[in-house]
C-alpha cells in the first residue's frame, strides 16, 4: 500500500474511534455503536482496499487449513 493511501486510512480509523466515542459520551446504544464502527470499517477498506494485508491473511488461513 502507498503511504499517501496508508495515511489516509488512519486518518479515516482515528475519526471511526472518535465518532464511536462520542457516540457513547451521547448516551447511544452499545449496539448502535458497534453497529456503525463495524461498518464504517467495511466501507474504509471498499474505499481504501489493503492487498498486502488481504494477501497475507489468505496466505495465513491457507496454511491453517492445510496443517490439519
């Protein structure tokens, strides 16, 4: 991944946390909370795709299902 797109994505993650946060500090449901960061986090990596971390972790759960 490119640093410019590496910076943005925590940008994006720092403003999920905080939004999440005041979410909570406004007295929201847990569940609508995690409802949003779960799909805030879905449509970050639709915008903002990591191949290297998508590839590692097919890598990972091949060798996983192949150790049995």
């Amino acid at each position: 991944m490119n640093p410019k797109n590496r910076a943005e994505r925590v940008v994006a993650m720092d403003a999920i946390a905080n939004e999440a946060e005041n979410l909570a500090k406004s007295g929201a449901d847990p569940l609508d909370i995690q409802t949003f960061a779960i799909g805030a986090k879905k449509e970050l990596a639709n915008q903002r795709p990591d191949y290297q971390n998508y590839f590692d972790a097919a890598v990972a759960a091949k060798k996983a299902k192949n150790k049995d």
